[in-house]
C-alpha cells in the first residue's frame, strides 16, 4: 500500500499480535467450565449470516447482531441510528435518500448514477434492496439487525462487494400479545406505534405492526422564519404465518413507508469572506456550529416505499427448501434550492424524481448440519427498473433529462462445510453471476448563457459475468473457541454515469472487485459471562467506481462515474459483550482500520480546491489519499445496569452509551475542509421496568457532554457560494432530552 505513515505501519505491525494474545488467553484455559454451567452466561444469540440459522458465535464470519432489547437501551429508531452501536459501520449523508449510503469498513458507495448499484447491500427478512435510499428507513418491529463486515460475494452476492446490512423484523406468534409504544423529545420529535400478535386460524397466525412520527425542524430559515428539515413518517407492516403441515410453512409480508420532509437542509459551513456576500447572508454567520440559512428557494422531500414478500419453507426430509418471492416498489420526489442564498445568483431551482420497481426470486437448498459435509445451494434472480427525471432551471434557461435504466441479474450460488476432524473443518463456496444493465436517456437542454444548447435520444446496455469464490479454514481451539482464517471475492455489477448534461455515449463503468483476508476469533470466557470477537481483515478493491466531477468550458461541468483505480482497506475488529455481574452488561467494539486510494492518477478536484487555484488543470493525484467517510479508529461502549427493589413492582435500569471516533475525511478530492474532527458522544437513560415485563418507562439524554459534530461535508460550486463549504448537522448536535413509555401484553 502507498503513502502509509510510519506510525500507520506502526499500528498494522502490532495488530496481528492483539490477535495472537487473544487466542492465546482462549487456549490457556480461560474456558474452563462451559457456558452452561453458568448462571450468569450470556444468552445465544442467533444470526443468519451463513443463510442458516446458527449460533453467533459458532459462523466464520465477522458479523455484530444488535438485539430489540439493545436497540431500545440506544433509542435506535432507524438505520441511521445503527451507526452508533456498530465501529465498523459509517454513514455518508447527502441532501436525499438517493445521495446517502452506508460504509463498511471505509468502503461503501461513492457514485449515485442512476446506473450503478451500491456497494452495501441492505437487506430486510432475506429481501435485497436495489438503491442506496432504500437502506434509510424506520426500525418497525424489529428482532435484531445483523452488519456482516466485509465483501459476502457468496451466498448474498447482489451489491454486497463491501458487507451487509440484514433486518430482521418479528415472525407472527400463536400466542395473542402486543405493544403500545409512546415517545416524545424536548427537540420537538413525537414517535407512536402500536403492535398486535396471535393466532387467526388453526396453524395461522398474524402480526400487524403501524408506527408514525413526526419531527420539528431545527435548522432556523432566516429568510421566512420556517424550521428546514421538519419530517413527517409513518409505516405499517403486517405479517401472515401458516403452517399448512409439520413440514411445510408459508409467510406472507407485507409493508409500506412514506415519509414527507423539508430535508436535508444543509448549512454554510465557510465561504470567502467577500463583505457584499456576508451582508446578503447576514444574520446568518458561517461557521461549523452554524445553524440557520438564509435561503429563498423550496426544499422538499417524499419518498414512499412498499412492497410484498412470500417465503415458502418446506422440510424434505432432513433437507430444507427455502423459497423467498418479493415484488418491491420506491419512489422519492425532491425539491431544492441549490445556491443556498436568499437571491437567485444563477437561478438554479432542481425538482427531481426516482421511481423503481424491483422483483426478486431466491431459491435456497440446506442439507443437514449434523453431516460430515452440509452445504447451502441456491438460485437468485433479480430484475429491476429505476426511472428518474430531472427538471432544473439554470442561469435563465433550462434543462430537463429522463432517464430509465433496466437491469437483469443471475445468480447461482453454494457454499459447503467439510469436517476434516472433529475440530477442522474446510469450507468452500462460489456464485456465479451474470449482469445485464441497459438504458435510455433523452434529455434537452438550452441555456445560452454558456452555450450549451442540445437535445439527445441515447440508449446503450452492457453485460458482465463474474465467479465469486471463498475459501475458508476453522479450527476449534477448545468447545467455547473458533479461529479461522479465511478469503473471499466480492462483486459489484457494471454501470453507466448518466447526467442531465451528457451528449453522447460514453464507456460502460466495468464491474468493481474485491479480494478479502481476515483471520478471525470467537470465543466465550470466563464461564460463558465474556464473548470475545476478533477480525484482522485485509481488502483490495480493483476497478473501484467512484464519482468525480469534469470541469467545462463557462465555469459548469457535470459529474462522472468512472472506474478509478484501486484501493484497500485492512484493520482489525473487537467486540466484546460481558456480564460483569449478575446486574451489570457490557457491550464494545472498537475498529481500527487504514482504508486508503492506492491508485488514482487523474483524480477530481473539489470546487474550493479550484477556486483556491490548487487544481490548475482540473484534477489530481489522489494515489495514497483516505476514503471519504472512514476513521482511523472508532470505539462504542454500552453500559447497562439494574437495580432491583424487592419492595416494589418495578426494577430500575440505569444506562450508559458511549462513542467515539477519529477524523473523518467527507470528500475523495481529500480537501482539507471537507474534514469534521474527532469528537466523541456519551448518551445517559433511566429506565423504570415492571417484574411482569408489562411496562416500561425510560428518561434518555442524547449527547449529553453537548457536543458538536455535522454527517457530512462539501464543497459547493464557486459561481453560487465562493469558496463555499455546506454541511449536515444532525437533530443530536447538542444535548437533547426525551421520554419512552411502553406497555406490553
């Protein structure tokens, strides 16, 4: 790798070695009498990372599940909110849906054509999702989430090149129950839901689950008095489970979101102090802690999204047949002021929309688990249709463009188990893919200004294949003790760049790949109270597709998704849950990871670089830059106590959230004003909870230390804002307070 600091190989050099001292302390006899035997032994927790139900710690890959009892203790009501539990998982947030994404590990999407897929895949209940914003969503009745870290090119495969984000919402139960759930915060957010359960029929049985929210805005419009970033959302989802014999069983599921917003409203961050722009901004100050705009244009936001889904389950035997059938539909429609003043300086006014439908099939065989040799076969087909319009007036003229682009992909795919002994066992798996990406875009555009004045009617499709391999060895160093160590390839499908400025064919962007080394630890100590996790993880990314901007003649030019070159990511991972007492849990990750460009000569430049005169030819070397939204090391800590009180009919459960992270670079271009430091966030709660675990009533603090930080950062185009930076400031940017109150029968 290029350009690594001597104190970066420093930490590298010392990482294997946290490793070998963790498999040192398992084998030295720290195990020494079984989980089971403990009284206070932690509870198995059950994942699906290998598309089988299996115990967390017996699967060789690195993967945190978060349970509803831990996503409560956080106050996560959405998948923005996981970000917090989870070190190795990062988000990137844009002005829309369409323009966030998360990262794993430092790698996640850095491209937002309409043409290419992202590089985390969100998953919900087996069912991929097709677009980045389809990851952002309320957390409605949730088992647990499971971040599988790193690329999962075998047995998820679809967008999964960099890791996986799996939902798992709650099954129907025979037995009749539900919740009420009621929550509000001084910040001016009110959330409610309710959930109902039991059975219908003989061997059928329901679950309907609503929720609703509804949030102030609190970036401050001087321009109108309004509040920016107020948001309304509201979701329901039903569930339907027959067991129409002892060996075969359907699940029906079926759910919708919509959510009306006036987000993400960004703020100037800094801008060239020119006095006459200062004034027209004025009361408005920039600055990192800026809160409030001073803007004339419309900011609005819908996005709805719904879809149906129907799982077959069949016994034969001692084999199982899995069968996942889903027809998925998102549509969001957004308004923007982009100039960010309180005049029209170039009269750049953007109303764009996406709609996409997507249909999925999955077809998955397990053998027997108990066998010398059991594997998982399956078959995947997905097919999707993304149409987007965008309708934007510029510097007194207009431009409009459509664009519909199809995409068709195929998939085989195994993965299989072979016990060498009682304590080894090899595993070997492959998928092989084919991708079929076609589009059609006309656009017309006519703004004399700077002479661009044309209409086109384009239509182009490219196809790829790819064998994704992994290889993998686990040795189980005693019963509560497994190291492996283990390679894997990872996918991401081919694309286009597609701009509302583009004029001709232009190059497919080939398909990105990955190779992945980690060598892991799972192991339970001391009496089954301590799980003890580690990953030491190596990835190199080739043909990585990343979006840069092309300067132009007049001062615009367009974005572009290229294949830019190569990068890696290595680092290790630790995560620990531990019943310290009989009342007291602990849970922590820490990641330390180098996620680096090794390659990029022609790289963008940003706009203040530019105009700063520090890009004289429009572009530079990026080789040994950081990826855009990755620290160097991050750490959460979640602290949970109880109190028991005999002479009463409710215990007392004190918590404690904290993170912590490193700087973090928002721009590939690398400037250095697209930096938000290092900052670490400590969240308090107390919560009162009935012996019959029928109520519950939890006082939270967020971001109690009131600490300052913002999502994201860039850089805006010298002809609105000279030398201008905006940012995403988050509703927990200062200390906030809030009540839960739930009941439960």
């Amino acid at each position: 790798m290029k350009s690594i600091s001597s104190e970066a190989n420093m930490r590298q050099a010392m990482l294997p070695r946290s490793l070998c001292l963790a498999v040192a302390l398992s084998s030295l006899g720290y195990t020494s009498v079984s989980a089971a035997q403990s009284r206070l032994a932690l509870e198995e927790i059950v994942v699906t990372a290998t598309r089988r139900a299996a115990s967390l710690q017996d699967v060789s890959v690195a993967v945190t599940a978060i349970p509803e009892s831990m996503l409560q203790q956080a106050g996560a009501v959405s998948t923005e909110d996981i970000v917090a539990l989870v070190p190795s998982l990062s988000m990137q947030k844009g002005a829309n849906p369409r323009s966030s994404s998360f990262n794993v590990r430092g790698i996640g999407t850095q491209s937002y054509s309409t043409a290419v897929e992202p590089s985390i895949s969100t998953v919900v209940d087996g069912v991929v999702m097709g677009r980045s914003g389809q990851s952002f969503m309320q957390l409605l009745d949730v088992e647990r989430v499971e971040v599988l870290r790193g690329p999962q090119g075998t047995l998820f495969g679809k967008n999964a090149s960099g890791g996986v984000v799996h939902i798992i919402s709650k099954d129907p139960s025979e037995d009749s129950g539900g919740e009420v759930m009621m929550a509000a915060s001084e910040s001016g957010g009110y959330r409610s839901g309710a959930t109902l359960t039991g059975g219908l029929a003989d061997d059928l049985a329901g679950r309907l689950t609503v929720f609703g929210s509804h949030q102030d805005g609190w970036i401050y419009n001087e321009f109108d008095g309004s509040e920016r970033n107020e948001n309304d959302d509201w979701s329901v989802r039903g569930k339907l489970l027959w067991d129409l014999t002892d060996e075969l069983s359907l699940k029906w599921s079926s759910d919708y979101y919509q959510k009306d917003c006036d987000c993400s409203q960004p703020t100037i961050r800094s801008v060239e102090p020119i006095p006459s722009l200062l004034t027209e901004l004025s009361p408005v100050n920039p600055g990192e802690e800026n809160t409030a705009v001073n803007n004339n244009g419309d900011l609005s936001l819908n996005v709805k999204s719904y879809g149906h889904a129907l799982q077959l389950d069949w016994q034969l035997g001692e084999y199982e047949l899995t069968s996942i059938t889903a027809q998925r539909k998102w549509q969001e429609l957004y308004n923007e002021d982009v100039d960010q003043r309180p005049i029209s300086v170039v009269g750049y006014d953007q109303l764009a929309s996406i709609d996409q439908d997507q249909f999925t099939q999955e077809f998955r065989l397990a053998s027997p688990q108990d066998s010398m040799i059991n594997y998982v076969v399956g078959a995947f087909y997905f097919k999707q249709s993304v149409n987007r319009t965008v309708d934007r007036s510029l510097l007194g003229g207009h431009q409009y463009g459509d664009f519909t682009v199809d995409t068709e992909n195929y998939a085989v795919f195994g993965e299989s188990t072979l016990s060498l002994n009682d304590s080894l066992r090899l595993i070997i798996g492959g998928r092989y893919t084919a991708d079929d990406v076609s589009y059609v875009h006309t656009a017309s555009v006519n703004i004399p200004a700077i002479g661009q004045m044309f209409g086109v009617n384009l239509a182009d499709q490219t196809n790829a294949e790819d064998l994704s391999g992994k290889l993998a060895l686990e040795w189980d160093l005693d019963s509560d003790s497994l190291v492996y160590l283990s390679y894997a390839q990872g996918y991401k499908g081919p694309g286009f760049s597609l701009n509302v400025s583009t004029q001709a064919l232009t190059p497919a962007i080939e398909a990105e790949t990955s190779d992945a080394f980690e060598l892991g630890l799972k192991s339970n100590l001391w009496d089954g109270r301590l799980a003890f996790n580690a990953a030491l993880f190596h990835t190199a990314f080739k043909g990585w597709q990343t979006e840069s901007f092309v300067p132009a003649d007049g001062g615009l030019g367009q974005f572009q998704t290229t294949n830019a070159g190569a990068v890696s990511t290595r680092g290790l991972e630790l995560d620990v849950t531990a019943q310290l007492t009989e009342n007291l849990r602990a849970f922590s990750g820490l990641t330390l990871v180098d996620a680096k460009i090794d390659d990029f000569k022609r790289g963008p430049c940003s706009f203040g670089q530019t105009y700063r005169g520090e890009c004289p030819t429009g572009e530079q070397d990026l080789s040994g830059g950081v990826l855009p939204g990755s620290s160097d090391w991050k750490l959460n800590l979640m602290l949970s106590y109880k109190i028991p009180t005999e002479s009463l009919p409710f215990d007392w459960t004190l918590a404690a959230n904290i993170t912590a992270q490193d700087d973090v670079q928002y721009s590939v271009t690398q400037d250095p004003n697209t930096v938000q430091g290092a900052y670490e966030l400590l969240d308090l709660s107390l919560g009162l909870n009935d012996k019959a675990d029928q109520y519950s009533t939890t006082l939270s603090i967020k971001n109690v230390l009131d600490k300052h930080y913002v999502q994201g950062i860039g850089s805006v185009s010298s002809l609105m804002l000279p030398n201008g930076y905006v940012q995403q400031v988050p509703v927990n940017h200062q200390r906030t307070v809030a009540i839960d109150l739930r009941y439960r029968w």
